[in-house]
C-alpha cells in the first residue's frame, strides 16, 4: 500500500471513530438531560452523568487526535494530560448552568432548550480533538533508526527501532550521534 493510500486509509478510520464516538458522546449528554426532565434523577445525580459524559467524550476526543500523529495515552506528556484535565474541569460550571435553568416535565418545563445546549457541549469534542492534534504535532514521536554501519549493541539492539516522543529523547538526554554519549556502548563516536 503506497504511502498516500495508508494516510487516506487512516483518515478515513479516523472520520468514522470520530462521528461514532460524538454519537455516543450527544447520546450520554441527552440522557443526562433527559433523566433530570422526566424525574428519574435528581440533579446531582444528572449532573453527574452529564459531567461523566463530558470526562468520557473528551478523553476520546483527546485519543482521537493525539492519535493523528501516533500518540497514544501511554504516551501523553504532563502538558498534555494537565490541558485535557482542565478542558474537562472548566465545563462544571457551565453545566451547573444549564441544570440549574432546566425545569422538570413535572413543574411545566420544557426541554428542547436543554437540548439545543447541550449543543454547544457536543460542538467542544471537536475543539478538544484540534486542541490535541496541535499539542501532540509539536511533539511528535521520532524513531531511533540506524543506518548503514558498524553498530553497538545499544544502537542497534536497545534503541533501533524504538519510538519516542521528541520531548522524551531530549529529556531523557538520549540523542543520536552525540560523542561521549554515556547511554551508548559506542560512546556515539562509531
């Protein structure tokens, strides 16, 4: 497969994991609704389910485009896990929002409203999954490749192949063709 059928292939998975995984993610916000408005939770509890939602939709959302550029969880830096976790926080007081101006169907309240909000909640996924497309794209993952040559051990027992995000190689000190290189049998000189 050339190298412009996989991306094609992969942006093609990754338009359907999309669309399926903001389904699921509207499904979850609507349910959430739904229950406070017909009296089967309380408002704890609704707020709960919706903020749960939220947690789950934009984890996936993360996940989907970190995984543009082959980040996975494992992977994610401090930075990265911080910016998702704040993204997810800063909805509860929106959320508090809106429970709080939904009426129940038992008091005459109605909620389409509620619906149409939840809305702008759903149309966030996609702001989340951009937001980690652009984080993980300035820290994509490189692969420690020998090339034609003699080789230690470590370069081509222990590192060829390995791949890590930039940040890690360079955080970690590991770089290639660095003379005196301490982690390398060769010392880097070879």
């Amino acid at each position: 497969m050339s190298h412009a059928k996989a991306a094609q292939f992969l942006a093609a998975a990754s338009a359907i994991a999309a669309t399926k995984n903001l389904t699921d993610f509207r499904r979850g916000l609507h349910a959430a609704i739904r229950g406070y408005w017909k009296g089967d939770m309380d408002f704890g509890t609704a707020v709960n389910s919706f903020m749960s939602s939220i947690d789950r939709g934009f984890t996936r959302a993360w996940r989907l485009g970190a995984a543009e550029f082959g980040i996975t969880p494992a992977d994610y830096s401090e930075a990265e896990q911080s910016t998702l976790r704040q993204r997810i926080n800063e909805q509860d007081p929106y959320v508090m929002a809106l429970f709080g101006r939904l009426i129940p169907k038992a008091r005459g309240g109605l909620m389409r409203d509620a619906l149409k909000e939840a809305e702008l909640f759903v149309a966030r996924f996609e702001d989340v999954r951009g937001q980690a497309r652009v984080m993980a794209a300035r820290d994509a993952p490189m692969e420690w490749t020998v090339g034609v040559a003699e080789h230690c051990n470590t370069c081509i027992n222990k590192l060829n192949g390995k791949v890590k995000r930039a940040s890690w190689w360079v955080s970690n000190g590991i770089l290639p063709r660095r003379a005196g290189a301490w982690y390398l049998e060769c010392g880097g000189y070879k």
